[in-house]
C-alpha cells in the first residue's frame, strides 16, 4: 500500500505508553517504534511537520500502522465507558413466504440496530491467541468466555477466509492513515460500512407490512374494451376486486424495460387475451391497421369492405377482413415471454376458479 506521506507522529515512551509528537516537550526523553521497538528520534523543527524518526533503518510505514492501530485501539476499548456498535438488520415484507412478487431489492430494506459492546464485553486484549487463531484485538465476553469478539485491522491483509468461516464474531476495521484510527479512538461509535465490517453477528429479520410495489393491470372488460389501470392496484390488492373478463397484473416499474419496444401492457394484454381465446378480434392485432401522419389509425380496406376509415370508429365484430399481423403478435409475445424468465405476472381469467 502507498501513503501520501510516512510520518509517524506517535512512538511510545519509556512506561511503553503511546506518545504523541505534539506532545512532546523534553528532548532528554527516549522514545521507540511500536512496531519494530527502535529508537527514535522527536523531530519538531520549523520547516517539516513534526514527527518521529528512526535512529538507523526505518521499519515498514504498513506495520508501524498496523502497530499503532492495534495499540490505540486497545485502549480506546479499555478505557471507554461506553461504545456503541451500529450494525445492519433487515425489515422484510410479512408475505414474503407465499407472495410470488417477492423480491429482495423492493420488499426487504436495512435498518439499524444498536448495542453498547462495553455491556458485553470487559476487556480488550492485544495479540491474543483464541482456538486456532491469534486475534489483532481479543474482547472478552463477560459471561462467556466461548464467545468472544476478534477487532481484526486491515491495513494491507484483510481477515483471512479460515477466521470469518470460524463463527467467531468479528469487527474488520480499514486502516489506511493514523486519521482513520483517529477517527474511531475519538469517538463512542463504530458504524458498519466499507472501513467497518462484520462477520458472524446474527441479524435479526422483522417483519413488516408497509411495504407495496405499484402495479399496473390490463383488463379486458365484458364488452371487449380494453385498458391499462395503473393508479389504484399494488402488490397487495391487485386480486381483491377483479372488473373484467381478463386480467393480467405485475409490478408497474419492472415491466417497462421489457414492453417499451412492443407498445406496454396495453398491446400485450391485447395479444395474450386474443390468443388465450377472450378476445376474439381486434384492430390492433390486424396486418391491414396503419398509422397515417398525425398518428391516427385506420384501416388500409376501409373501401374495400366498406367499414370506416379510422379504426375508433370501427366495430370489429362485424369486420369480415381481420388478419392476425403475425409479426406484431410474435414480437409481444416474445417481449412478454423474456419478461417472464425472471419476474412473476399474475394471469387471471371469468373462468378462473376461486
């Protein structure tokens, strides 16, 4: 790992206590490396920031990090009356069990749980060796002695795969600066998130009912007329109350990718219905249907077999010239049909038992 800069502005002194350079006022004083124990040298001169020097070789910037993480970090634990571990929990839809629209990005969300590690655990322990492993940090469990927590430090090797599959509890932290230690040492709080990482710890899931999805549903009512209602179905009432002949229901956002090519729900609701056999013509599903210049449909026939020119005004029933357009209903279906390979539909028909 690269630095910006390698100053190391804390040594410990004599009492193998950790000294800051700012605090540094007697040059008789003796002060050493926290990792590799040296002597070094208090550097406060008028043009470089202050810091500490090695007398001879300096050691690795890495492992002096390390070091001095470990260190610090055991007595901010040690010390501190209080420390509160923020971690991720999960709400979850209370029908996610038999709910066929379930999914974990739209019907699971994170909350944040708290607890005070100082209520669980009395001490702090550098370098400590627990079943197979030696911990960066020990916590001893109060109570427990089997179930301890391991504050691994990350500076250049994060944990290794045998710890985390271990079981034990452990908090992963991210070093990269002696400003990242300061961050936790000056502060009662350690909140999970990329510098913060927990393995092992049970999250609790709830329960909860508030969450919806927007649906949109296609109904073909019992006059033929078909439309797309999008304003009053979600994922928990679009089977309460059905108004049509054939319906067909699914989450309003996910669909629009799929659909954007073949007209929407409303051209596909209109292809499934005339091929499962409820609709039994259309205008739209007609190789003879184009679109003049200002959008309007009509009908290429319209002389020919005497109906009316714009197909609004056309009853299909009674039209003698209907031809499926086999490559329009081919491309929804196909539309349809990708759609499906991943994400549900709810298909409902008259004839549908309850």
């Amino acid at each position: 790992m690269k630095h910006s800069h390698t100053y190391q502005h804390f040594a410990l002194n004599t009492d193998n206590c950790i000294v800051d350079i700012k605090d540094v006022y007697y040059s008789n004083e003796r002060y050493f490396c926290p990792y590799c124990h040296s002597e070094m040298i208090a550097k406060r001169g008028n043009i470089r920031q202050w810091h500490f020097a090695h007398k001879a070789d300096k050691c690795s910037y890495d492992k002096y990090l390390h070091s001095i993480a470990e260190i610090m970090i055991m007595n901010w634990f040690n010390q501190k009356e209080h420390i509160i571990l923020s971690m991720d929990s999960y709400e979850k839809c209370d029908k996610y069990d038999n709910c066929v629209f379930y999914d974990k990005i739209n019907c699971k969300r994170v909350k944040k749980v708290q607890f005070d590690l100082k209520t669980y655990y009395s001490k702090c322990i550098q370098e400590h060796r627990c079943r197979d492993f030696i911990a960066d940090l020990y916590c001893e469990n109060k109570t427990n002695p089997n179930l301890p927590i391991f504050i691994e430090v990350f500076v250049t090797h994060e944990c290794s795969q045998e710890k985390k599959k271990s079981g034990i509890r452990i908090i992963e932290l991210s070093i990269q600066s002696e400003e990242d230690i300061l961050d936790i040492v000056n502060s009662t709080n350690l909140n999970e998130c990329e510098k913060v990482k927990l393995y092992n710890f049970k999250r609790k899931e709830v329960l909860a009912k508030d969450f919806t999805q927007p649906f949109q549903k296609y109904i073909l009512h019992h006059t033929l007329k078909s439309y797309v209602e999008r304003d009053t179905f979600t994922c928990r009432n679009y089977n309460h109350h059905r108004k049509g002949i054939y319906e067909i229901s699914m989450p309003y956002d996910d669909c629009i990718p799929y659909f954007i090519n073949s007209g929407g729900l409303y051209t596909i609701g209109k292809v499934k219905a005339y091929l499962d056999g409820y609709l039994k013509k259309d205008c739209q599903l007609c190789k003879w249907q184009a679109e003049d210049m200002s959008g309007s449909k009509f009908c290429k026939l319209y002389k020919k077999c005497g109906n009316p020119k714009y197909c609004n005004d056309n009853d299909v029933s009674k039209c003698s010239m209907f031809r499926e357009n086999t490559q329009m209903i081919n491309d929804a279906i196909s539309d349809f049909n990708e759609y499906q390979k991943n994400d549900s539909v709810d298909i409902w028909n008259i004839d549908t038992p309850y």
